[in-house]
C-alpha cells in the first residue's frame, strides 16, 4: 500500500465514495465519522494526510483542524477541506485556518484524487 489517508467523514456514501476514488491511487484509507475520533485517529494512526469533512458531529471540521494546526505533533500533515458549503467565506475560513487544499460536494473523483495526489 502506498500513503495513509485518513478520511473524517460523517456521511457513509461519502466515505465510501472516497474510499473507492483513493484506493484507485493504491492509498491506504482510514475512516471515522465524527470530529472527536478524526482528531484521536490523526495522532494515532500517523496519517500522510487528512480529509476532513466541516459538518461533523461532535467537534466540526473547523475545530478539528484548529487543533491539528496547533498541535506539533500534527501541524505539518497535509489537509483537504471537504464541505457542501461552497460560499466564499467557507474558502477563506479553510485557507485561514491552514487547510492545504477546498473540495466542494459534489466533487468529480478524478478531480479530488488529483486533488490528493498532489499533496502527497
């Protein structure tokens, strides 16, 4: 298998989407589906980079980040902002808050692999 990707996704066809699009790439996927076990699972499963979806249980997606940008241990791990929200002010939050790349859902599955690949 090549890099691990952790996918922090509340929606199941979601996930699963992500999982068939990525493993096309041979990428190791991991998944949770709330903010609370995404944050544990990014110091404890060491993932190459995160895709962290906004509208989480629990914590939200912009707190996860927060804390992973906060974290030493964590602020280097490359992450993909994934939300239905496609407004302006949702891009400028993410770029703010140091996410390394904005998907909107929908998104093509070629389009966000590439998306990924890049930042491996």
């Amino acid at each position: 298998m090549g890099s691990r990707i952790l996918v922090v996704e509340d929606s199941a066809v979601i996930r699963r989407l992500i999982e068939v699009c990525l493993r096309a790439a041979d990428l190791e996927i991991i998944t949770r589906d709330d903010g609370k076990s995404g944050l544990h699972a990014v110091s404890s499963e060491s993932p190459d980079l995160v895709v962290l979806d906004i509208g989480l249980p629990g914590l939200d997606g912009w707190q996860v980040l927060d804390r992973i940008r906060k974290d030493d241990a964590t602020h280097d791990i490359p992450v993909v902002v994934l939300t239905a929200h496609a407004e302006e002010e949702s891009r400028r939050r993410a770029n703010e808050g140091g996410a390394d790349a904005f998907v909107t859902k929908p998104f093509q599955p070629n389009d966000f692999r590439a998306t990924v690949l890049s930042l491996l």
